[in-house]
C-alpha cells in the first residue's frame, strides 16, 4: 500500500445515508493507494483459494463414493 494524502478530513453519513447537520468532518485521516505488489498478492490468494476448494470437493466426492461402495458390498 502506497501513501496518497496524509491528513484528509472525514466523516460519517447518518445511519439514514445523509449528511449529518452541522459539522461535515469529524476527523482527519490518511488515504491510501494499492500498488502493483499488493494486487499480486491479492490474485494469487484468489487462486490458491480455488485451488483449496477444488481439492475439498474433490475429496468429498471421493468419501461419497467410499461409502457408497462399502454400503454395496456388505
């Protein structure tokens, strides 16, 4: 994560999504950027995520079948 702007003033909506009355700024706060690196990072998270679900479908499918087999031969 990279930087932007230091010191940005902030707020909050009401919970009705509205601009409060009075003060709009409650704060201040930095902004940040995600770099290059950081959405790298991010995709191959996103695969290997994938990848984990693949092999635990893969296995439980392969159970279900066990069981199947086993419950057909007695």
């Amino acid at each position: 994560m990279e930087l932007l702007f230091n010191a940005v003033p902030h707020g909050r909506l009401t919970p009705e999504g509205k601009l409060p009355e009075g003060t709009l700024f409650s704060g201040i706060a930095p902004i940040y950027k995600l770099t290059e690196a950081g959405w790298s990072v991010i995709h191959r998270s996103h695969e290997w995520v994938i990848a984990t679900f693949a092999v635990a479908a893969f296995t439980l499918i392969a159970a279900i079948i066990g069981i199947f087999i086993t419950a057909a031969l007695t």
